[in-house]
C-alpha cells in the first residue's frame, strides 16, 4: 500500500530512523505488549517509551490491540504494529514516496496510513 500523503510518508522514514521508535514498532510485530514490557524487553527507559508510542500511534503505525487487568487490578492496554514492512523510494525534486505492508488481516479503514 502507498502511503499517499507526503506528510505521513515523512512520519514513517522519522519513526524507522529513530532507534526507540524502530525497536517499538519490532517488538510489537509478531505479538501484541504493554509499554511497560516494551520498555523492560528493549531497554527503553519507560517515559521514552510513553512519549514514542504516542507519536507512533497518533501517526498511524501503532493500535491499541486489546486491554487487560492484571492480578493486581492494574489496566494494561496492549499495543500492536500496524506496519510489517515498508519500503523508502527517494525520487526527483526531494520526492520520498513510502510503501507499507499491513501487518496481518488489519482493517484498511483502521490505518491513519491510508488516503
């Protein structure tokens, strides 16, 4: 899927060149986890990892894929990564265009990404 907006194209090379931001979208591929096990599991200090998530949700990469109660009664919401892959073309006149792949059977109306 082409990202059409050249703003949200600009948001994705952001989020892939940011280290903390790259290894949240990663951790979050295959299964979906809280901010807390993200900022345990890739050693990201936990306020860093608040902040990215937010950026990367409001952009349209991260979902909230389900909320759970712990045994203490504390509310965990699990995020999963919208994108599996994307590809980076660079074309004349500083042009970017970006290409994603969803991640699973994700609703394309769900994704902040698409036109």
């Amino acid at each position: 899927m082409l990202v059409s907006d050249p703003a949200k194209s600009l948001d994705v090379v952001k989020a892939l060149a940011d280290s903390y931001s790259r290894k949240i979208l990663f951790s979050t591929i295959s299964k979906s986890s809280s901010i807390e096990e993200i900022s345990q599991q890739m050693h990201i200090p936990i306020s860093t990892c608040y902040r990215k998530m937010q950026s990367l949700e409001s952009s349209g990469m991260m979902r909230r894929d389900k909320t759970i109660i712990d045994d203490h009664g504390k509310k965990l919401v699990l995020y999963l990564s919208i994108l599996k892959n994307a590809t980076i073309n660079f074309g004349s006149e500083e042009e970017i265009s970006v290409e994603v792949s969803l991640n699973g059977n994700l609703e394309l109306d769900s994704l902040i990404l698409a036109p």
